[in-house]
C-alpha cells in the first residue's frame, strides 16, 4: 500500500464520521423542533418559579431572624463593657490587698528584727 492509498482510507472513514454524525444532529433538531424545546421552556420556568418563592421566604426569615440578633449583639456588647469595668475593679482592688499585704508583712518583719535585736542587747548586759 501507498502513501496515497492510505490518505485515501483516512479520508473515506473522516467521511463516515462526518456523515454519522450529521445524521444524530439531524436526529436532534427534529426532536427539539418537535416539541422537547417547549417541555424545557417549561420545567425552567417552574424551576424559576420555584426558586423565587424560595428566594421570597428566604428574605422574610432573614429579615425578622437579623433584627432579634442585632438586638442580642448590642446586648452582649453592652454585657462586655460592663465586665470590663468590673474586672478593672476587682485588679484594682487586688492590687491594693498585694501592696497592703506586702507593707504589713514588711511592719511584721521589721518588729520582729527589732525585738530580736531588744533580747539580743537585754543578754550581752549584765544583771
């Protein structure tokens, strides 16, 4: 076989499949020229329909469902700032028991030293 007998064979059978698929198009056209174009018109306009009633629910729902989280949003912020200045309080409050703790232990400490220093120098003389 030829270079050009082969060429040949691959353009009968380029043919074929051209002419295999030009007969399923044809086939296609008819049955959408038929009547299937208007069942898809059909179940997209359903389908449109439905999915606005959807849509319209969906809106009513959100829109009742955002205002009482908003409501409960502020309320919460409201709940934060005043924890806040209640924990501000309380670290005050802390901080001053540590440095009233610290100073009387300090006081404590200090009479302690001194009176160990008072029965140290009340020994080293003589009675």
């Amino acid at each position: 076989m030829s270079f050009a007998t082969l060429t040949n064979i691959a353009t009968a059978l380029f043919c074929a499949a051209v002419l295999v698929q030009s007969v399923r198009m044809m086939r296609s056209l008819k049955a959408v020229k038929d009547g299937a174009l208007t069942q898809v018109v059909e179940a997209l306009d359903k389908s449109t329909a439905q999915a606005r009633a959807v849509l319209s629910e969906m809106k009513a729902t959100l829109g009742s469902e955002c205002i009482a989280n908003a409501r409960l949003v502020e309320e919460a912020r409201a709940l934060r700032e005043e924890l806040g200045v209640m924990i501000g309080i309380a670290d005050a409050s802390a901080e001053r028991i540590v440095h009233a703790s610290t100073a009387a232990s300090g006081r404590q400490y200090a009479d302690q030293q001194s009176e160990d220093e008072g029965a140290l120098a009340g020994a080293g003389q003589p009675a």
